[in-house]
C-alpha cells in the first residue's frame, strides 16, 4: 500500500497480564495475520520491549471524585513523523493544563524513542457550557505507537470510569473537524511514531486486522454520540470564533465547520482509527480479553504481548474520535478548545437530559467522507 496523504494518516482496574504463555518459546516466527507489531529488526525488538514494558508497568493517573459528577477522558496526540506540534495535544493542554504538551524530539535513528516522556496525563474540575455543575475531567496527550495508546487509555477508563470519550487525532492542515462516526478492524502496515515498529501480515497484505479473533460483524463498529447535539454546539462554537485573528489567521479559514465522517474508510486506518476501534471494542465487551502489542517473533524471558480487558461496562458510555485541523498547533488552540469544550458540554446535557446516545452507522456522512467496503 502506498504512503497515504497527510490527510489520510492523521486521519480506553483495565487488566493487563502477560503469562507463561509470554516468554515459552525461544525466537520463532509466527505466520499470518494473528501478529501485530513486527519486531524482525533488532531496532524494532527494542523499541518493541521498551513500548510493551510501558505497557505492563502502567498505572492510571486520573483521581475519580464524587459519583455524582459527570466525567470525560479526552485525548490528542503528541508528535510523529514530521509531526512534531500535534494540534490535538495542544489543543488537549489548553483546556487542561494539567496535562502539559510533552516537548520531545526524537532519537537519532534506530535508538530507542522512550514512551514516557511522551505521555502527559492530568486532571482538572471544570464548568461546561450548558451544563450546570462541576465535570472532573481526565486529560490525556499520547505516544503515536500501534496499540500502546489505546492501552493507556483502557487502563485510565477502567480507574477514571468516564461518562464520555472524546478520543482525537489531526489530518489536514485546514479543513472541518471531522465526527468519524466508527471505526475499522484494519491497520495499514505503516510504520508509527517511533519509525520502527508497523504492523505484521503476510508480504501481500496491505492491512492486518488490529482484534484478531474480532466476529465479521465487528469489521466495521460504529462509534456513539449523541450525534445532533455534539455538532449542532461545535459548529456553533466554531461558528462564534470564526472571525477571530491570530498571527494574522482567521480562526474560521482553519477550522471550517463540523462533518461527519463514515466508515470504513480507505484512508483512515492508521493510529486514530488503531485507538477507535480497539477502545469501542473492549468497553462493549467487559471481561472480554483482547491481546495486543504481539510480537511477530516470541523471545524466550520477555514478554511477547500484552492481554487487555474491561472488568467494567462501559457498552452504554458515549464515545468519539474527532479529527481537526493541524494548522492550530501554532494559532487557535484557545478557539480550538472552545470548540472541543463546546462538544463535550453537549454531550454531556445531553445525557443529563436522558437522552440516549445512538450509533454511527444510522448518520449519513458528508460528501467526500463516506465509508466504502475494501476488506
């Protein structure tokens, strides 16, 4: 598969265990689609090891308070590729700064690109529009690695228990925000953040599924919102700020407007779709164990994948993935997070209202973005 665009590449206590079954054979070569992460070089073992002992040491960071407050996880992206200022992590840092944006650069080439500097999580008290009441609200900025964010994620969802999930990702440098309204069991075998690790399939194979025992039915998952509510208040907000100017930029020339996003898509199966679907996928699923980060070859005394697993339901918990434009890692990001705050308010009176979130698959898409069949 060719390189996709800038576009299309930028286009959640969780139980996380590795058994006997990590370390009981020596190197060997597993065939098929079942591996995710290709481990072939001995670049790639290492930032391998060092992404899934992150994975397996980590501990939520977000306090959950009273029951009686509502509570949202949200997330962005740090760096990658020749991303190095993601507007979703500034945007995210914005609204709480608690969680500042992780200012890294990476390694020289084939040395290991560590996670946790490239993680910030924080937590604040915060008043959204229209809704009356305090919200705790669980910031967090992620590594861009295959499945080592939806990992942390899962993990902070299990302590946090949110009572919405706004995941979000960039794409083009200006464009609408885009609800992407599901998410695909497909992973384009691109390399990540790290530039070391992709994922593993057969030499034809131009995507692997991320859930490899998913059902045929779970090809495609539609995400859930409260669909009207969600864009009617951000493309209200984006509306309010359009006129503003910073650095001689139009707030409303950037962010132009609010679309929806179907699935499956072609051009969305990179790690925003990665962290999409496999987060909608275990919070439908409680107790259901999914093994991620597996190597494409087991090494004898380390761990060769991480099991993951809800305890809680969280099948009824409202989630999205919202794509933005780029160009507001450097102006806007106080409008950006108006907007982002904007949404989150909406869903969250919307679900004080007793309204119920449906899903993605019931929302027509808006032109250009509408999903297609390509398993």
């Amino acid at each position: 598969m060719p390189r996709p665009s800038f576009a299309s590449l930028v286009a959640w206590t969780t139980i996380l265990s590795c058994g006997t079954g990590c370390t009981d054979e020596t190197a060997v070569g597993i065939a098929g689609d079942e591996v995710r992460v290709d481990t072939g070089t001995p670049e790639a073992r290492r930032q391998y090891d060092a992404n899934v002992t992150f994975a397996l040491g980590y501990e939520a960071r977000c306090p959950r308070g009273p029951a009686t407050r509502p509570r949202v996880l949200v997330t962005g992206f740090g760096r990658f590729m020749s991303i190095t200022d993601n507007a979703t992590g500034r945007i995210v840092s914005t609204m709480v700064p608690e969680a500042p944006y992780p200012e890294t650069t990476p390694p020289p080439a084939g040395e290991v690109d560590l996670p946790e500097p490239q993680l910030s999580v924080g937590s604040r008290i915060m008043t959204f529009p229209g809704l009356d009441g305090d919200v705790e609200v669980c910031a967090m900025v992620l590594p861009v690695y295959w499945d080592l964010a939806a990992v942390l994620v899962a993990r902070e969802i299990e302590a946090f228990q949110p009572s919405f999930v706004m995941m979000n990702g960039v794409a083009g440098s200006r464009q609408p925000i885009w609800l992407e309204l599901g998410a695909v069991n497909a992973a384009a075998r691109l390399a990540d953040g790290s530039d070391q690790l992709r994922p593993f399939g057969r030499d034809d194979a131009s995507r692997v599924p991320l859930v490899e025992n998913a059902a045929p039915e779970d090809r495609a998952r539609p995400n859930l919102l409260s669909w009207s509510a969600a864009h009617d208040a951000a493309a209200a907000a984006a509306e309010a700020n359009a006129s503003k100017i910073e650095e001689g930029v139009r707030f409303g020339d950037v962010l132009q407007g609010v679309v929806y996003a179907g699935f499956p898509r072609e051009s969305n199966t990179y790690l925003c779709n990665n962290i999409t679907y496999t987060t909608g996928y275990v919070m439908d699923r409680p107790g259901r164990r999914v093994r991620l980060l597996r190597a494409s070859t087991r090494v004898v005394g380390r761990p060769n994948w991480v099991d993951l697993s809800l305890e809680g339901d969280f099948s009824n918990v409202p989630r999205v993935f919202v794509h933005w434009p780029s160009e507001l890692a450097s102006v806007h990001r106080e409008a950006g997070a108006d907007v982002m705050k904007a949404l989150i308010g909406a869903q969250l009176s919307a679900l004080a209202k007793g309204d119920t979130p449906t899903r993605g698959d019931g929302i027509t898409p808006g032109d250009g973005l509408a999903g297609g069949t390509f398993f």
